[in-house]
C-alpha cells in the first residue's frame, strides 16, 4: 500500500507517473500537470463513486509509486505516450481498447505530412513501412493530443493533408499558399519557399521531440544557428534562435486546463493569478480608423506597473476588410504571436464587450494560446466603464489593465494619423 507521506513528498510539477505492483511489474502510467495532486486524487475518500472498477482496483493492488518529472505538460504527454508503447500496461490496454486509441504518423514522402490517425487506421492504412518514416503514440486523449499539436507546429511548422507541395502541381499552374501558410503553421512546401533538405531537417527536429530527446534537439539547433552564423545566413540564424526560444519558452497551458481531478481543476483555477504574479507582463491591442480607411493596429506592454514603449509594436493591416475591426484584431494577434521572441504575456487586454472578448479568446485558442484575457469596456464619452473576463485579474490588476488599454487606445490612434497623413500626402 502506498503511504500518505510517501504521496506527500512527491513534487508539484509536471511529469508522468506509474504504478506498480510488489515485484516492480508496471501497471499503469499516466501524466500529471501536479504528480502530487493527481496521484493523491486516487486516494480521496469518494474514489468508488468518482471513478470506475478498474481505477478501484488499480489502487488496491498498487505497492509503489515512481515518478519522471518533466519540464512541461507538453513533454508529459509525449513520455506517456512512449512508455505505454514500451510496456503495455494492463490498466492502460484494458481502459480502452487499442484501436481507439491516436497516433502520430510521420509520411514517408519527400516532404512529409504529420497526421493524426486512428490504432484502427495505422494497422489498415500503414502497415506498410513505406509509407510512414514514424508512427508515435498511442496517445490515450485525443483532445490533449489535438492541443499538443497546436503547440508542437508553432515551434515547428510542418505539412498536413491540406497542403500540396508546389513542385508536384501540373505544368503552368502557379502555387498557392495554403492556409496553414497565410498564418505561419505550413513552413511554404506549398509555395516553394522551403527546400527539401531544409524541411527534412524540420521533420528530423519533430522526430526528436517526439522521441523525448530535447536537450539533444537543443544541442542541435544551437549547432545549427552557429553553422548559418558562420556562413553569414543571417535570416536562417535568426529562426532557429526564435525555435529555441520557444522550445525553451513553451507555453502548455491549453493542456493543463484539459486536467479532470478536483484538485487540480482547483489549481488550474488559480493557474493565471500564480501566472501573472511571477511574469508581470501585460499586453493590450486595440484597432484604430476612420470610416474603414487607414486601420491600424497596436500592442502596447505595461511591466511592473509601469508602461514600456519600447516594447510597443505598431500593425498596418494587409487583409481585414476596411471595418472590421474583429478581423482586424485576429490578424493584429496572428501577426503578434508569430514573434514568441517578444516574450510572453501574462494577461493579455483588448478594447470591446463579450462579443469582442469572446472573439479574442477563439482566435487565440486557434493559435495556440490560452493565456488570461480581458476587455475593457467604454461608455459613450470613451471613458472606461468595466472590465470583462476573469473578475480576480481585473480586480487584483485594475490599475495596470486600464494603463496599458489606454495606452494601446493613445497609440493607435497616433499611428492611425500618421498612416491618414501618408494617405494623404501620396
């Protein structure tokens, strides 16, 4: 029997768990935002009436407990995934059958395709070794896997089903970026903006990964960076510096939101006051013109209560129709969150009502961020009236709320009279 004490000196971070049986065989692993608390949710009073027989079970036959603490959530899931291939759990297999379960498949194509596919579809559809370079998984949770992804490619942008490879369109017809291209997820195998050898090395990064080797993939990237240095590829440089920032920057949230226990939906809850208090970076954007014309937008940073202009950034915007300020403002945060090198914020803040905040929050989500967000509303003369989103950010950080929304509002403005004056002038 595991003890309590023994549960209570296990760490609040991050990282994969299994339980074993008196001769050490494993018979279950499973991933953890907090090993502390999910392992001690399998010993709450109520566990007969929260969870199933199986679980039941599990924790009585159950003798030891190891841990493998990770860096982050993301690399949790992927360690789980690999040591449920590499042992088989009975309680894993058992849980679900085999076939329900996701996998990750590597295309065995000159440029390959990542894909999310069903056990039932890799043994019929790539049983076959030609067809796959790697097959990773099985991944119990589609949803985790699903938001993994989304933060895996904005680290390493790669080719899905969706994209077709510009030098295979028939003779005369001129390549077209796909729409993971347009937001910077497809790295342009579709327009011809990537190599071949370039993209396999892109592919070998996402393998890396996957295989749980990040410091090795570190060690690579920096090897990498100083190779184009040295031949004086600055551009190339400059985006394996911002792969590593991320890499070493990785913003997981998304996936510790997907965590069920009680106790950690506690902890989840206070995820963004314990985020904000140890980065005290805010963002506010907000849109700017007149009658449709010359739409500007701007990001403005308050840190430490104070604001910081030479952080802002100033977005002239290129497709939202004149007027609309809703696509203005997902391009305004497309374009933004392209640039991880920035930093990251620790609550982000836009101009609007629930329609706005609502917007704001999916197209982030689509990015790949969930992050605090809240929105500032106005009254006729433009003055502040409230403040939407999470009550305890708005009340706890009012004051630096409404100074960076007013200085987003001041300097979209400004830039908005420059970009009329240019107008005019041309």
């Amino acid at each position: 029997m595991i003890s309590p004490e023994k549960i209570q000196k296990l760490p609040d971070v991050p990282g994969v768990y299994l339980f074993k049986d008196a001769k050490g065989g494993i018979l279950y692993v499973g991933k953890a935002t907090s090993l502390r608390n999910r392992v001690r949710s399998y010993f709450a009073g109520n566990l007969h009436e929260t969870r199933g027989p199986l679980v039941v079970k599990l924790v009585e036959i159950a003798e030891k407990i190891d841990v493998i603490e990770t860096d982050t959530v993301l690399e949790a899931l992927i360690l789980e995934a690999k040591l449920i291939k590499k042992y088989q759990p009975y309680h894993n297999t058992k849980e679900k059958d085999d076939k329900s379960f996701n996998g990750v498949v590597i295309t065995n194509e000159r440029f390959p395709r990542l894909l999310v596919v069903r056990g039932r579809e890799i043994q019929d559809n790539f049983d076959d070794p030609a067809e796959y370079k790697a097959v990773f998984g099985p991944f119990p949770n589609g949803g985790s896997l699903r938001e993994a992804l989304k933060i895996i490619r904005r680290i390493f942008p790669y080719r899905d089903s969706k994209c077709t490879p510009a030098e295979e369109l028939p003779s005369g017809k001129n390549p077209r970026p796909c729409f993971n291209r347009q937001i910077g997820l497809c790295p342009g195998v579709c327009t011809g903006e990537i190599s071949a050898k370039d993209y396999a090395r892109i592919v070998k990064h996402i393998m890396m990964f996957f295989d749980g080797k990040k410091k090795e993939l570190l060690k690579s990237l920096e090897k990498d960076m100083k190779t184009y240095a040295k031949n004086h590829e600055f551009e190339k440089a400059a985006e394996v510096k911002k792969t590593i920032f991320a890499l070493k920057h990785i913003q997981d949230v998304a996936l510790i939101r997907r965590e069920k226990t009680p106790e950690e939906n506690l902890a989840v809850a206070n995820t963004s006051a314990e985020y904000v208090q140890n980065n005290n970076r805010i963002e506010a954007y907000d849109i700017a013109h007149l009658s449709g014309t010359s739409v500007a937008g701007v990001m403005t940073v308050v840190e430490n209560g104070e604001s910081v202009p030479a952080q802002y950034r100033m977005f002239k915007i290129r497709q939202a129709k004149g007027g609309d300020d809703l696509q203005a403002l997902k391009e305004v945060l497309t374009r933004r969150f392209n640039h991880r090198e920035w930093g990251m914020p620790a609550i982000i803040v836009i101009d609007g009502g629930e329609t706005h905040l609502k917007y704001a929050k999916e197209k982030l989500e689509e990015l790949g961020i969930f992050l605090p967000v809240v929105s500032v509303v106005k009254d006729q003369s433009h003055k502040p009236k409230d403040i939407l989103g999470d009550g305890i950010i708005a009340a706890k950080y009012n004051k630096e709320i409404l100074l960076v929304n007013s200085e987003a509002h001041r300097f979209a403005i400004k830039y908005h009279k420059n970009l009329r004056g240019k107008s005019f002038l041309s």
